[in-house]
C-alpha cells in the first residue's frame, strides 16, 4: 500500500515537472517564432521603404 501510494505521489510530481518543462519549451519556439515574424516583416519594410512601394 505504502509503495504504491508513493509511486502515486511520485508519477504525479514527474508528470507535472515533464508538463512545466513542455509547457517553457513552447513558449520559447512560440516567442523564437514571433521574433523571427518581426525580422522579416522589418526587412520586407525596408526593402519596400528603398523601393517605394507599400509593404
């Protein structure tokens, strides 16, 4: 009883730890992602700024 109880409470802690880490993972490719959205329209804007036409 006690080592399954345990193994309850442990899976339960590993399980949330593995959901947090997921959790930071997508939001750093989320915010890679957004910064990389931004460099490109910057340069699209640049170039249509050099070339006058509207972006």
């Amino acid at each position: 009883m006690a080592a399954s109880l345990e193994f309850i409470v442990n899976g339960a802690r590993e399980a949330h730890k593995k959901d947090v880490a997921k959790e930071l993972e997508e939001l750093e490719e989320k915010k890679r992602k957004e910064a990389e959205l931004r460099r490109n329209q910057a340069a699209r804007k640049n170039v249509a700024t050099r070339t006058r036409r509207t972006p």
